[in-house]
C-alpha cells in the first residue's frame, strides 16, 4: 500500500501531538510514530525524566512498542515518523532495526536552540576511542573474544 502525502502529514501530525502532550506531562518535547502499510504500529514519546532513562527517547520508545506487538527486532516496511529529526542514538536504533523511512519534523538545529545539542556527540563518534571526551580503554582482548567465537560458532543463531 503506497502512502499518500496527506497520510504523512497525518502521521507526522500525531507524532507532533505526542510531543506536545509529553511535555505537558513533563517529558521532552519528542513523539514517534512507527507505521507499516498504512497502520499504526506503536507511538512514542520522550520519558527520560518521567522515568530516569536516558535512553528513553521518543523513536526508542516508538521502536520497543513496535518490535513487542510484531513480536519481532526488525522493522523492514515500516515508516517512522518524528517530531524532531533523530539524535545519534535515535538514528542508530532506526538503522538496527531496519525501519525504512523518516520523516521528520524538527531539524536537529532546533532542538540545539532549545538546549538539546547533539552536536558533541556527533563530533565524539568521529574520533578514536582513546581520543574521546569519555575514557575508552580496551582490557581483557582475548578473553572477551571468546564470546565472538560461541556467537560465530553457534548453528542456530538468530542474526541480526
């Protein structure tokens, strides 16, 4: 089912909405919107300070809805759709899980001016381990390649 302009705008509408009402419930001013083929899978929004996780971001929220109800981690066919365009964090769970397009509301440099810069984080991801911000030192090399190697070696693994 091909998606028409007026069904991304309307998706994009509840995304917004769901960011309005998270910041009146005092969450940040992020919604999701996680759809296939013209439904809606799951919605999100920003619960970092509701529930002291700074990993609960709308997109994230919207995605562990949505990979619960299918029953599944990967999203292939489905659209998210975001108030604000995708953090660093936000961007990388939408590749890991396979969704296929984003349509956002916000630019990154909007929310910058309202005190939610990622611009470090970008620059962060960019450098060597031992260069960045936060200490990075690799210990325990060979050991912790044990478990690569059961992971490689396992017959019934489920990739990903």
């Amino acid at each position: 089912m091909k998606t028409k302009e007026s069904d991304h705008k309307q998706f994009m509408k509840m995304a917004i909405k769901l960011a309005e009402k998270s910041v009146e419930k005092g969450g940040g001013p992020f919604g999701a919107v996680i759809v296939r083929d013209g439904v809606v899978i799951a919605k999100g929004n920003n619960l970092v300070t509701l529930n002291n996780d700074p990993t609960a971001h709308g997109e994230v929220t919207a995605i562990r809805k949505a990979c619960k109800k299918l029953g599944t981690f990967d999203l292939s066919g489905c659209i998210i759709y975001t108030s604000c365009e995708p953090c660093p964090m936000c961007l990388s769970a939408i590749y890991w899980a396979r969704i296929e397009a984003i349509y956002y509301g916000c630019t990154k440099d909007d929310a910058k001016d309202i005190g939610f810069d990622d611009s470090f984080i970008y620059q962060q991801i960019a450098l060597n381990p031992t260069e960045r911000a936060i200490s990075a030192k690799q210990i325990l090399h060979t050991e912790a390649l044990n478990a690569f190697r059961m992971w490689n070696d396992k017959e019934d693994r489920v990739d990903y």
